[in-house]
C-alpha cells in the first residue's frame, strides 16, 4: 500500500468509529486524540480493525507510534507494503 | 392506606418507554386497547425465524450513533426510556440534585447477547481471542444498562442493576420506592429493560424446554389463556419511571400517574422453572396487607401468564383463590399483544394499565379464541376493552424462573 493509501485506510477507519470526524482542519502532525473525538478505547478500536483487516498484530509498547497521523503511515507502510 | 406523612408517600410522574409496536405511552395504550399486537417475526442466527417483539424508537434522539455503536442495546433502550420518563415528569435537574437520583433497573438477564455476538466474532478469525473485543467487559458487568443512563444523564447518585429474572421489572420498582422512603435519594429512576431478542441462546433454551411459542401468524403467537398457546413470545423493551416522594411531587406541581401502596416479593423455593400458584397467592395477600386492601378493592389484575401451559394455570388458580367473590375486579394481560419482554414486562404492563386512572377501560386479553376452562376466571377481559365507572387500583403480577414472585400496587392518586 502507498502511503496515502494507507492514510486514506486510517481516516475510513477513524470515521466508521466517529461519523462526526472532522479532518478538514487535521494536522497529520499532531496528536490524532488532541485534534479528534477519541479516547483510550477508540484507539484500542483502531488497533483492532487494524488487525482484524490485515492481520496486524501491534505490540502493545508500540503504541505510542500510532500518535499521529504521520506516524501511524511511517509505523505501518513497511507492515503493509506487500498488501 | 395505612397512615403515611406525605414524604414516605411515593407516587410516579413519569413514563418512558418503548415496546413493540410503540415508542410512547400513548402509542402503547393506544395499541392495548385497539386489540394491536406489536409482534413480528426475527431471523436469528443459528434459530431462523420466530415470532418476536422488536422496538422501533429515535435511537440517537437522547444519544449519538457512537455512542450507541459502544454500549449495548439494553443500554440504548434504558437511556431512550429514561430521557423520555424525565421528560414526561417535567424533571430537568433544576429541582432535584443529580447527585440525590438513583437509577435503579431490572434485568431478567444481560451479557447474553455480547457473548454470543462475540464468540461468533471470534468464530471468523479461527476462535483466535486476540479478536476478542476491549468492549466487552464494559458492555457485559451487570450495572451496564443503568451505568449508560447514568453516564448520558451526568447522574452521579447511586446506580445498579436489580437481577430478578422476569420479575425484575417491579423488584426495580420496589427498589426505588425503598431508597426514596429510607431518603437515601430524592428522586428515582427506575424500571427494566431487556435486549433478549438478540440472543439465540435464549430462543433455543425456550423451545428445548418446550416454551417457545409458535404460530404460522406471529400478531396471534403469544396467547395467554387460549387452549392452543404454545409458550412464549421472546420480546425486547424498556420502561423508566420517575418515582418521587408525594411531598415533593406537590411542591413542584407534578402530574401524578399513581401512586404506589402495595408491594410484596417471596420465593418458591421448589423448581428452577416450574412456577407455583400458592405462593404467588401468598405474595398477592402480603402486597394488600401492606397496601391495608381487601382483595375486592383491587380493580384490575394485570396477570403476568407468559402463555406456557403450567405457569398460566399456576396463575389462575391463585387468583381464582385470591379474588373469589370480587365481583367488581377486572384480570387481563398485556404479554397476548407485546409478547414477554423479560426484564421490562412487569413495568411495561404496568405502564400500559396506568393511564386506566383517567380512561377508566380495562385493556384486554387478546388472541383469546379458545378459553382454556382452567383459566376460565370470573372478571376476565378479553379481545375488547372493558369499560368501567372508576379505576381505583391495579395490581401488577410479575413471577420469574428460579422461583422469583413480586407484585405491585398502584393506587388512583386521592390528595388528602
């Protein structure tokens, strides 16, 4: 997957969690919980539909790499460059 | 009544409900005594299709579609009936403390439904548990109903769950009453809810136990009385009331549905199922010692028959013995037009005979084709609506599985 693809799967993720997301203003390198309408748990739904459609385990101290939205497309494009 | 000052004097002023067919109380009412059955059918998994009672309200009026998405469904219902019974009320928190509110809300059972959903999850990822969801123990822990009415409404007094199978409904109602008369809350919400119709489990150990009610018309399955009912019409619903202490009600100008006089809970002790007519009657004749009436003085008899063969006979032969003689007392039931709604039938039912205060009809009985002659009682209401001079009381039957028995009287509000 490219890059924006993989942002594009992000954002359709986040948004199936929170149909009221607003990422017209979103700045891919800030914090996606100081911009966004999600908690601790949204995040964990993330995680898991991460796995659930590409078989993506993410160990639990690599989290913190899922911050942004920059970070989350550095984390994954190696993940899922074959997808 | 014996004797009571009017702040251990508890009355309802408010209804919040959903129940197949209706989304308010007077939609509900309405279909009572119009002879509507609210009931459809459900294709579940693993049970293809049955008869069942299905809700249709403004899910996302009280909360949004997130919100929904994460709890349960039982919580959705609760937060729908509890917004509109506080609405109903005229309550908005300006005259009682948030704090100073309980949330008290009966389950016949809960989790059920997030279990299986899950397993079944699980099941398309070959049964690996890391695909097992972060939400379920939330969704599951037995206060989760009553916990997401609290959370949406920034309730912060106390909140649990009341687990008394199908009598869990006015056990919540009790519960209320209780904690407003020992003054540990000012005003409570209170009620059941149930959200069983997602569950197969629960359908199929229904029709393993022979109890699940068939019929090639679902609107004529559930049929309490009637020599060809089968068992019982699994439904999901809910009802909030608000319960305050009468003194406080007047103070504020509140309408008043009733109030409420009588209540007794006892226990079989006998069967894990099987219900049992002598101790039901027993029950009854402790809800009118408390409520200080004779059995005569009772109008309506709501029944809690779920359509089994046994448990409406059971019924029947305490209340020929309870009410031999009343001529002037009326017996129907709200479970032959909303199938059983589990946790939320005695307040649903309830609900649906309140507005009898100020119409004065008896809803009745319907699918009533073929009297059974051992549920042949006197003052039987059924298939048209009964109308009479006066309501001045109606007591409210709701018995469940492990031998669980409660009633409740509610009285015509009379200021003194």
């Amino acid at each position: 997957m490219s890059r924006d693809e993989i942002k594009d799967v992000l954002l359709e993720i986040i948004a199936d969690i929170d149909e009221e997301a607003d990422f017209a203003s979103l700045d891919a390198d800030a914090p996606l919980r100081d911009q966004l309408d999600l908690d601790s748990m949204d995040f964990l739904d993330i995680v898991m539909e991460l796995r659930k459609r590409y078989k993506l385990q993410i160990p639990e101290d690599e989290y913190p790499q899922l911050a942004t939205l920059t970070s989350c497309v550095n984390y994954l494009e190696p993940k899922l460059q074959n997808v | 009544m014996p004797y009571l000052p009017d702040n251990q004097r508890i009355v309802i002023t408010g209804v919040g409900l959903t129940a197949p067919g209706a989304a308010n109380l007077a939609e509900f009412r309405a279909n009572l005594l119009a002879g509507v059955s609210g009931i459809a059918t459900i294709d579940l998994r693993y049970m293809g299709v049955h008869p069942a009672g299905i809700c249709r309200f403004a899910e996302t009026r009280y909360r949004k579609k997130r919100e929904n998405s994460r709890g349960t469904r039982a919580g959705c219902i609760g937060v729908y009936c509890a917004n509109e019974a506080l609405a109903d009320a005229g309550i908005d928190f300006s005259t009682y403390d948030r704090a100073a509110t309980g949330v008290y809300i009966g389950l016949t059972e809960h989790g059920t439904v997030e279990t299986e959903n899950e397993v079944y999850n699980i099941g398309q990822y070959g049964y690996d548990v890391n695909y097992w969801t972060h939400h379920h123990n939330p969704r599951t822990v037995l206060n989760n109903p009553a916990g997401e009415i609290t959370m949406n409404l920034g309730i912060t007094g106390p909140h649990y769950s009341i687990g008394a199978a199908c009598a869990a409904g006015n056990a919540a109602l009790i519960q209320g009453m209780q904690m407003l008369r020992l003054g540990e809350v000012e005003l409570a919400l209170c009620g059941g809810v149930s959200e069983c119709v997602g569950s197969f489990g629960i359908f199929a150990s229904f029709r393993a136990q022979g109890a699940l009610a068939e019929h090639e018309e679902p609107t004529r399955a559930s049929r309490p009385f009637d020599r060809d009912r089968n068992g019982i019409v699994i439904s999901e619903g809910g009802c909030v009331f608000t319960l305050e202490r009468l003194d406080r009600a007047l103070a504020r100008g509140a309408a008043i549905y009733g109030e409420l006089t009588g209540y007794a809970m006892n226990s079989d002790a006998r069967d894990f199922v099987l219900p049992y007519g002598p101790r039901q009657q027993q029950c009854m004749e402790a809800a009118l010692a408390r409520a200080g009436l004779q059995p005569a003085d009772i109008t309506i008899v709501n029944t809690h028959a779920t359509g089994t063969r046994q448990g409406d006979v059971e019924e029947c032969t305490a209340l020929r013995a309870t009410f031999a003689g009343c001529a002037n007392t009326w017996i129907n039931n709200t479970k032959s037009s909303i199938g059983h709604a589990m946790g939320a039938a005695g307040v649903l039912e309830l609900a649906g005979n309140l507005p009898s205060f100020t119409d004065n009809r008896v809803h009745p009985t319907i699918n009533l084709d073929n009297l059974d002659p051992e549920c042949a009682l006197p003052g039987l209401v059924a298939n048209t609506p009964k109308q009479l001079d006066r309501v001045d009381a109606i007591l409210n039957n709701s018995f469940g599985m492990l031998g669980i028995n409660s009633v409740v009287i509610v009285e015509r509000f009379v200021a003194d």
